[in-house]
C-alpha cells in the first residue's frame, strides 16, 4: 500500500494511458496536473513507451481546446479541471461528444461561483455538464480514484465516448489514504490496442487520412445526424460495466455503474454518490447491527444513467428512498440525482412508497453519521418532504430536518486533530506523518486538512485517523486522542479541549513559563482539561525552530514532539528515521544545509517536552463556552465573530436574511477589530532612535504600523502608553503636534519588514551601534501597545494640510494619509499588499474596484473578512470579485456605467441651462459642476448648493438629477488582478479594454506566478525558474505585457517597485489615475511562491535589487507626453547592471534549485533568461525614442 492523496492517485494512474496533457491551474484539482508534469519532466514513459507531453494553457478553455485539437490529430489526450474551469470547457465537451472523441477529463469538483466564490467541494460543476452526452463516472474515495481512473480511460478508448472522471474536492482530491495499486501492466493488458488504432486511424491526416470535419449542416439534416449517432452511444454502458467488471476481478473491490451495500432485506434506501457514500455505509453497518433493515446505492456510473441497472441494484424490499444531491439548483422540480432516480422508477415501472430529495454538503459541509442517520430517521417521520437539507439549520424556510445528536460510531482507530497557522507547516508536517505511519507500521491511515482560501494566515486544522482495518469516515474527527495546537493564542479564541477524548493528550505550543500559562489559561480550558482527564505538554516550537535554523516553521519540531507522545501509533526511534528519511527527500534540492537544519529540529521536539499536571480541583471550576463581549454591532457580533472563532457551521440560515447577505455582501470596517494576535514576534518602537520618516508604515503589507500626529488635546485623553512615547513633530506647521509610531500588535502578523527597512536602523547597523528605532520583541506583553493602537485609531483624526504640498504625497506624507485598505489576510511580507494599500490612500474614498480572483481576492474578500475601510458608512472603496476570467470586462462594465449615468447628469444639467425657469445661479453651478466633472474633489465641494439650488427651483425636470443625486461625483474605477489574470486567462479582456479609451486604472500584482493555487508558472514566469508546472525549469521568455499596451499608444503605462523608487512609484500612480483614459501599471511584487532566500522579509531590498540588475524595469509612459513634444517615456531607474542579474536571482530558490533538477540545460536557460531581461529593457527603451 502507499499513503496518497486523491490527486496523486488520478494522476498517477492517468498518467499511463495519456500521450497529451493540457493543462491549467484551478484549485482544488491543480497538484493532478502538477504531478504529471512531475513525471513528464523526470521521463516517465507512459503505455505507449513515451513521457507525456504536457503544456500549460492560458485558460481552461484553452486548455480543452489543446485537447480538442491532439485528439483530432491522433493523440490519446488528458486533462484536469473543477469547478469555473469546467464551465470554461463546456463548449469543447460538447464537441468532443459529438466528433466521438475518448477525451478523459478528471474533477476534483468543486463549488459555483453564485453570490461568492468557494474552493471547496460538492457537485455544482460536474451536474453543470451531466446534459452534453459526456459518460461521467464517480469515485468515492482515494482507493476508487487508484481504482476507476483506468476504467475511465479504457471506457473512453473503447466507447470512443469522451468520459469525465470526477470525485469530490478537497474531501477526497487532498485526504491523504493508503492505497492499494493494481501494478500497471495489468491495466495494460487491459488497453484495447484495436480501438486505439481505430482512433489513430480516424486522425485528421493530410497524407492518410484528407477529410474535413466541424462543418455548419442546415435545418434539413442536423436533428437526424444527431439521433443517428443513438446507436453508437447505446454501447457506453456495456463497455463501462465490462471494464468495471475487470477492477473488480483486478481489486477484489465489488464495481458496477450502481452498487449495492446494506440488508438484502433493506426498507430503507439511500442513493447517493460521491464520498458521502463511505460514510453512509458506517452508519448502513451500525443500524443494521441495531436491527434495522436499511441500505445503500452508490452511484459509480452517472452518465449513461441506467434506470435497468438502478432498479436491479434496489431490493425489492425496498419501500422508502432518499435520494441525497450535493448541489443546489434553484427553480428546477428537485436536485438532477433525485430527478433521475425518479424517472428511472418510472420507466421501469418500480413503485416505491416514499421517495424523497434532498440536499447535503454544499462547499464541503461536513456531513457527520449522525446527518445520514437522521435522513433514514425522516424517511420514517409522519411529517416529511421533498427537497429536505440535512447538516445545516434553515429556520428560515424550514427544509433542514432534525439530527439525532446522540448517534455516535463507536470506531477502533486512533484520531488526532492538529491547530496550525496556515503557512506554519502543520499541514505538510501531518501529511508527512499521515505518509511515514502508512508506510512504516501497515497500518491504515487517513488525513484531511481544514483550511480557508487565504495563502498564509489562516487557522488550519489536520484530521488524522490510523487503524487496523480501512478507515471510512469521510468527516471532521469530533472526539480525538490527541490534539495539538501550534499557537498558544487559540486557546482564548477557540473551543479546542471540546474535541479531546476522555483520558487525550494534548499538546500546546507556547514560549510562556508553567506558572504564567497556568494563571492565562481559561477557566474552561482547565475545566476540560480535568474532566476528561487529559495529559498536556507544552513545548516552545518557535524558539527550538530558530534554534535549529527554521524560521517560523515550528512544523518539524511539534511533529518530532508528536511521535514522541504517541508511542501506541509508532515506536519513536523508527519515527525518528522515517522523520529523517523524510526530511531528505523533501528538502535535498534546496541543500543539505537544509536538510540538516530539519534534521536538528527533529532531534530538539522531545527534549524541548515539559509536562503540566492537570489539576483535579480545575473541574470545579465554572465552565463557559467562548463567547466574547458583544460590541453592540449586531453584524460583527453575531455573524463575524461567529465564524471567526470556528462556530460558522452553527450559524442558522436567518443569519444571512437579518444581516441582508444574501447577494453576497460584507460590511467594511471589520478587519481591524478582528485581532487574530497570531504573530508571536512584533515590533516595537523606540522615539529615542526615530528620525520620522514613516518608511516603516510605507511598507508595511497589513497597515498595523502608523504614525499619528496628536493635538494636545488628543494627547491629554490619550491613555498612558501614548502619552509616554511622543515626539515633537518634525515639519509641521503646527509646532505644537506630537509624533507617534504605533503598533497594532494583535493585528501585526509579525513579518519583520518594518524593522529591516527602518532607515534609523539601516544608520546603526551602517554606524556600528545599536540605535535602532523599531527591534522584534515577544509578541506576549505587548497589551499596552494595542491599548494605545485602539486610541490612536479610533479617536486620532488625521491632520489635513500639515505638510508642505511638495511633501503631501512623498513617502513621509503618505503615512499620515488614512489606509482605506488595512489588516488584510495576505501573507507576511507579501509583496502584493503594500500597492493595494497605498492605492487606497491616495484614492480610497473614491475607488469603484473590480478584483480578479486570486491572492488579492482572498486577502480582499475571504467572508467575513474584508481589509477596506470606509467613513461613517459612506466614503470607502467599494470593491467586486466575478470572476478569474472576465475582471478587464467586469471593471469596464463598472465604467460604462458611471460614464453612463454622468451622461444622463450632463443631458439634464445642459437642458436646465436653456430653461427659462432655472434661475442664473443654479446656471452658474451647473456651469460650474460641468466644467470640473472629472475634478472629484472639487465637484464634492459644490454638490451639495447644486442640490440646494435644484430642490427650489421652479423647473421640474431638473430635478430628476435628484435620481442621480450618488452618482453625481465621479468614480475612480480600478481594475486590479495578478499576472495570472492579466497575462494569461484575462488577456484577451484585458487587451479590449485597453484598446479602448475608458478611464480605467489596470493595476498589475506580477508575482510571476499563479500565487493563490500554489505558484503553478504563468506567462510573466521568468525563463529557467522552476515553478509547479515547469518543473524543470521554463523554456519560454517573459512576456512583455507593458510593451504590448504601449503599443497602442494612447494607453498610460508604467512599471513600479516601492524598494527601488518609492517617490517614483507613487508618482506613476497618481499620473495614471489623473490621464483621461485607461492605465496600465505593473507592479513588482516578490512572494513566497518565489522562495527568495532569508524569506519575505527581504521582499522590499529584492524589489530594489531586481530593478538594479535590469530583471524588473521600472518606468512611466505618459501619452501626454506626446501632445507637448516630448518623449512620452521616462525611466525611473539607471541604466540596469546586467552583469548582476544572475546573482541575484540565484538568491531564489525557484532558480537556484535549476542546476541540480536539470543540470543538461541549466546554463542555458539561465543564460536566456539574462539575455531576455536585457532585450526586454532594450524594446521598451527603443520604443520610447
């Protein structure tokens, strides 16, 4: 057996009967597409003796439309997709169905996109296609992936059908499961070579094979041609049930299109398909041991949809059905499962009491065996009805039907649950784990990780499971052995002890003494920790792993610390080489400097143990569940907060109908005053040192340092933290304002970048001393300062006009600015953030934003939790995701109709102006408002006496401007997205929009990567780095998006980094917001899916370092420019020193990893990418002359 995830299983069984794969990242199906690039790149040979060849798409459309094309010229194609990506393949599925093609696509299925977007699994996607005539067939767990994935591609080269292979994302697609393989030349014997050259036979072929296909037929042919194909597609089944017949034969696993499990003399029946169904047989087993009579039908084949076979599987005895469907389609007579089930007893003439629909899972909705209980319990209910929903609670319409909370599965394996920080390693450590306990003690093992959308941040928690018979329950663990928690703050914000056992372990990760952490602890904590008479350890993760070189990845050490609690799952000293073994294999190409750095912290988990006595007396204490003190604004108390302290699974239906969200909608103003207080290290500042530059908050990513000026009245409320460090101001013209830096510390995430930028700090470390202005200190004991953050922030106004003008928008006056965007849930150090934040500044309360989806969508919009920020309600960026695809459309959009309604405005205003009953001053504002329609800040001066003036005047038709009265200032509209977006799926949008002359601001976040889905290469990926889908490295040259606009020539555009011209940068924006037209501006941005070497803390001094060496060239092109004769193009940069570029970027790991992965073409590729940087510096500087 081996320990596999989902992904891994599709992709290493697809691997063999595929000969072209077309790629495209997509979470949550992207590591199948990553793996077989893995393998093509290693050399694997598939079953036809060669490695696949395997290209990356600039869609999932596109995508399709590669495969479309391979499999008309002969070639077995493959490719993979969940969710909007499948909907993009949509038009080619239909074609391939037509033209007969054995395409095989493999789902990790995955939600819609409705009112928001979720990555998470159920089966919208895979029901969005059930129409076009493609077979689809379902796996329920990692085992039938491993199982069925050759059976979807055999059914397809046989049927010579196109088949769709789906099973659920993340549920199964990431849950890690040891895996039985069938050895491969079985399946190879299997492959029907007759039907292959069949296929190859009827390629498109100028010299064998000259035919024209895809033509245009009339009303006279097209219905017969489509139903004389009937007879070709009425074989599917036969070949699908022959070749489940032969996994079966293979496995000893019973396969058919519809498979039966339970009482033979079942009553009660549910069908269903997907992983609900491994669940489902739990609770099958349980009852009929309880002495019910009750079954199961898993649906393996749901596309040709047999009703002769679904009758077959049903006992006759059956009398109730429940037909459970992991979607949700409004206006339709029931779910598309139950609606087949229905007409499939029709036609076959079945009579069945009671057969009911109903909806469960949605967006991976844990469905526990008490929710599948409960839907046999309804069958029986005297009160039922169609279209139930089981696992939620709807006290609005009332469909949700009661749960057993009693029913509970007594089970023999040992179940773990882990608490991390997204980005801390947790995860990968379990998955580890999860690997070396499969493969090492045979035992069978089972992990699932819980996480949200955002890169870094976020509270993860791992769900592991070992035993000695093959692990079914395809749900949270809700009663652990062990737990672990990797940040000692969740503790106060998170109901954790709940989930332990009675007699459980648990492991806490704190640097706070015994004594200290005891006198913290909640009383509930302690309470539990009594009861159910637990052990707990602590151990100081943080400081053993920077001991050992690590960082912030405790991961390795609290993993190493598990072992070492666990002796009943491995003996630790095998863990402990397996560990090692582990280490080694994963970090080999990194250096084995790396390695060893692994290595030790491995060695220091079990010293770094200390057991805390549980105190018998703690159970008398009082036990409150975690409920913080209400704010008295109903929305963030009782919606926000509820999810942010990991209880939004209890959150009943009317939350959404109270708070008006049923479009979608987030209030702003929330992030800060979440205070996740997840770093464990903050910044704090010292006056003495501090010369009031404000570089500190310039770069910040989160805007959880800023400097505030304080009156002295300001100063006499201020709290005594405040009062105890202020400065006179510096170039005021009040000389009576005090100067402050502050930190959020309960915000701060602890990246460093304040402290490494600080220009007091780069003096001393110049001069020799310690002077410095801002040091990381331990993040506990720093209350005060958000004491002192909470004043400054809600009762500090900001000082207008303070500065000199030539001051207002440098780096020093922008930190006084307000931040419309703060406290986002990007990652530490991310290099995208700070721009969007300083956008925000300079046009916050006027921004009409539309965001592609990816990184910036997330740490923009992960529900609850929006970083923007508006004034009383009113004055804030207001800001939209639709899609990946479409944002250049979507932000145009938003464009025509502002420019629309201002139209209207103008077409009322001029007609105002030749009436006889519209007095000479409300001409004049009229005049005066038409005028400077485009000068925002001056029409809000005069709005509100033109609004006077209409409401008394004698014209009434003037005053239908009254209708338009929010549209009457202007709106900065900004369309903003990642490389991802704007060089590849969203170009061709992008290119349009730009050709036109709308006023719109493009704003580029270039990471050279796909960042949100993992770092999966893009077309700003720089030739010779190694991302996921270039595994050895790029080929292809960086597309020159900047140069392709300037093209057109009357599109603004410009390239900035903040650490290379910070002025500069902030110039390119305001110019490219003021030009009358669209903009393009394009943004380095290092991230961490670039692996720079010391860590995001750098990202800054890489930024100016790139720009140095000629990788990343900054400068403006100013159309307007042109109209007074000169040169539209100005560099913001001296000529690059290309002589450095390779240095700098063997300084990341993307690039230096190449000579060991490829070391045949390593120089040449590096020696490209010199060359092509250099070129690209050249056309941009040739142009401008």
């Amino acid at each position: 057996m081996k320990s596999v995830d989902g992904n891994t299983a599709a992709a290493m069984e697809s691997y063999y009967f595929t000969e072209v794969a077309a790629i495209y990242p997509i979470t949550p199906s992207s590591p199948m597409a990553e793996l077989v690039d893995a393998k093509s790149a290693k050399g694997d040979k598939n079953f036809f003796g060669a490695p696949v060849k395997v290209v990356e798409m600039q869609s999932e459309a596109g995508a399709s439309g590669a495969v479309h094309g391979a499999l008309q010229a002969g070639s077995l194609a493959t490719t993979f997709t969940a969710s909007q990506g499948l909907l993009l393949m949509i038009p080619n599925i239909y074609k391939w169905v037509g033209e007969l093609l054995p395409a095989v696509l493999h789902v990790a299925a995955r939600s819609l996109a409705t009112r928001a977007l979720s990555i998470f699994g159920d089966h919208q996607d895979i029901y969005a296609v059930r129409q076009s005539g493609i077979t689809m067939i379902c796996s329920s767990s990692v085992q039938e992936i491993a199982d069925l994935t050759p059976v979807a591609h055999l059914t397809a080269i046989e049927s010579s059908v196109p088949v769709l292979h789906y099973f659920d994302g993340f549920r199964t697609s990431h849950e890690v499961q040891n895996v039985e393989f069938v050895d491969e030349e079985e399946w190879k014997k299997l492959l029907p070579m007759d039907k292959v050259e069949e296929f190859r036979a009827r390629a498109l072929n100028p010299h064998t094979h000259a035919v024209t296909r895809g033509g245009a037929e009339n009303d006279d042919i097209y219905f017969q041609a489509r139903e004389a194909q009937n007879s070709h597609f009425e074989h599917v089944i036969e070949v699908a049930e022959k070749y489940f017949a032969e996994a079966s034969r293979l496995t000893g696993r019973h396969y058919a299109p519809f498979v039966y499990y339970g009482d033979k003399e079942a009553t009660k029946v549910i069908i269903a398909m997907g992983s609900v169904t491994e669940t489902a047989m739990e609770v099958v087993d349980e009852l009929n041991k309880r002495g019910e009579k009750v079954g199961l039908v898993k649906v393996h084949l749901y596309r040709p949809f047999s009703a002769k076979l679904l009758c077959e599987a049903i006992p006759a005895t059956v009398k109730k059905i429940a037909v459970l469907d992991r979607t949700k389609e409004t206006g339709a007579m029931g779910e598309p499962l139950y609606l087949d089930v229905i007409a499939a007893l029709a036609s076959c003439g079945r009579k069945i009491e009671v057969v009911l629909g109903g909806r469960y899972g949605l967006s991976s909705k844990d469905t526990q065996p008490k929710d599948v209980k409960s839907v046999y319990d309804f069958l029986d209910a005297e009160k039922n009805w169609n279209g139930f929903t089981v696992g939620i609670k709807d006290d609005v319409t009332h469909l949700s039907i009661p749960v057993d909370e009693d029913f509970v599965i007594p089970h023999a394996y040992t179940s773990c649950l882990f608490y991390g920080l997204g980005s801390d390693g947790t995860v990968s450590a379990n998955k580890s784990s999860v690997k070396i306990i499969g493969d090492a003690t045979h035992q069978y093992a089972q992990a699932y990780f819980q996480y949200d959308s955002r890169k870094a941040g976020g509270t993860t928690r791992s769900h592991l499971r070992f035993g000695k018979e093959p692990i079914h329950s395809e749900y949270y663990v809700k009663n652990a052995d062990f737990i672990s928690c990797s940040l000692d703050t969740y503790i106060f914000k998170f109901d954790i002890i709940s989930n332990l056992k009675e007699g459980g372990t648990f492991l806490l990760n704190t640097n706070m003494d015994d004594e200290t952490l005891v006198k913290s602890m909640p009383n509930r904590m302690k309470h539990l920790l009594a009861k159910k008479h637990a052990k707990f350890y602590v151990i100081d993760a943080n400081k053993l792993a920077a001991e050992c070189h690590m960082g912030r990845h405790t991961n390795t050490t609290l993993q190493a610390a598990f072992f070492k609690l666990s002796p009943s799952i491995m003996d630790y000293e095998e863990a402990e080489k397996w560990m090692k073994k582990f280490a080694q294999k994963s970090y080999e190409k990194k250096g084995m400097d790396i390695v060893k750095n692994n290595w030790d912290a491995i060695d220091a988990g079990p010293k770094g143990l200390r057991e805390i006595k549980v105190d018998p007396e703690w159970i008398n204490l009082p036990y409150n569940k975690v409920a913080p003190e209400d704010t008295g604004d109903t929305y963030y108390d009782e919606y926000v907060e509820v999810i942010d302290r990991l209880d939004g699974d209890e959150l009943p239906t009317s939350a959404f109908t109270k708070h008006e969200l049923l479009d979608g909608t987030m209030n702003e103003n929330i992030t800060f005053r979440q205070k996740r207080a997840i770093a464990d290290r903050v910044p704090l500042w010292d006056p003495s040192y501090c010369i009031q530059c404000n570089q500190c908050s310039f770069v910040c990513p989160h805007a959880t340092i800023r400097p505030y000026l304080l009156s002295e009245a300001e100063v006499e409320a201020a709290p005594e933290i405040v009062k105890s460090g202020l400065k006179p101001a510096l170039g005021t013209k009040d000389k009576t304002l005090k100067f402050r830096i502050q930190v959020s510390t309960e915000n701060c995430i602890g990246c460093g970048l304040c402290v490494s930028e600080c220009m007091a700090n780069k003096a001393a470390k110049k001069a020799g001393n310690d002077h410095y202005a801002l040091k990381m200190v331990d993040a506990h004991g720093q209350a005060e300062q958000q004491i002192g953050a909470d004043y400054l922030y809600y009762h500090v106004a900001e000082k207008k006009g303070e500065l000199p003008p030539a001051m207002e928008y440098s780096v020093k006056g922008l930190g006084f600015k307000k931040p419309y965007m703060e406290v986002s849930g990007a990652c530490a150090g991310c290099g995208e953030a700070p721009y969007y934040r300083i956008v925000s500044q300079l046009f916050g309360k006027d921004m009409l934003v539309a965001n592609a989806t990816g990184c910036s969508s997330i740490y923009c919009g992960s529900t609850p939790l929006t970083p923007f920020v508006n004034d009383n309600g009113k004055d804030g960026p207001a800001w939209a995701n639709s899609l990946f695809e479409d944002n250049a459309e979507y932000g145009f959009g938003m464009r025509i109709a502002t420019d629309q309604k201002l139209a209207r405005i103008a077409s009322i205003l001029n007609d105002a102006k030749s009436s006889d009953k519209v007095n000479a001053e409300l001409k004049s504002v009229i005049d005066d408002y038409l005028t400077h329609v485009k000068d925002r800040d001056y029409v809000k001066t005069i709005v509100p006496t033109l609004l006077k003036l209409v409401d008394e005047s004698e014209d009434e038709a003037v005053k239908e401007v009254k209708l338009y009265e929010r549209d009457l200032v202007d709106k900065s509209v900004w369309i903003v997205g990642g490389d991802g977006w704007s060089y590849d799926i969203g170009y061709g949008g992008l290119d349009h929009v730009l050709a036109n002359e709308a006023d719109v601001n493009v704003l580029v976040l270039d990471t050279e990567v796909y960042s949100n889905t993992g770092g999966q290469a893009s077309k700003s990926s720089q030739t010779g780095s190694i991302n996921k889908f270039t595994a050895s490295g790029k080929k292809e040259a960086k597309k020159n998006l900047a140069l392709m606009a300037m093209a057109y020539g009357h599109v603004y555009v410009a390239q900035i980094a903040l650490g290379a011209n910070p002025a500069k940068a902030i110039q390119a924006l305001k110019e490219a917001e003021s030009y009358d037209g669209p903009s393009l501006v394009i943004c380095y941005c290092p991230c961490a899916e670039q692996h720079i070497k010391g860590g995001l803390v750098n990202s800054i001094s890489e930024e100016k370092k790139a720009v140095e060496c000629g990788y990343f060239t900054t400068f403006r092109y100013d159309p307007r420019l042109k109209e007074q004769g000169k040169s539209p193009l100005t560099f913001d940069c001296p000529e690059p020193d290309f002589t450095k570029l390779r240095d700098f970027i063997m300084q990341e790991t993307r690039f230096s990893q190449l000579p060991i992965v490829n070391p045949e073409h390593a120089e040449e590729l590096l020696t490209k990418c010199e060359k092509y940087a250099e070129q690209r510096y050249r056309d941009i500087k040739k142009f401008g002359e």
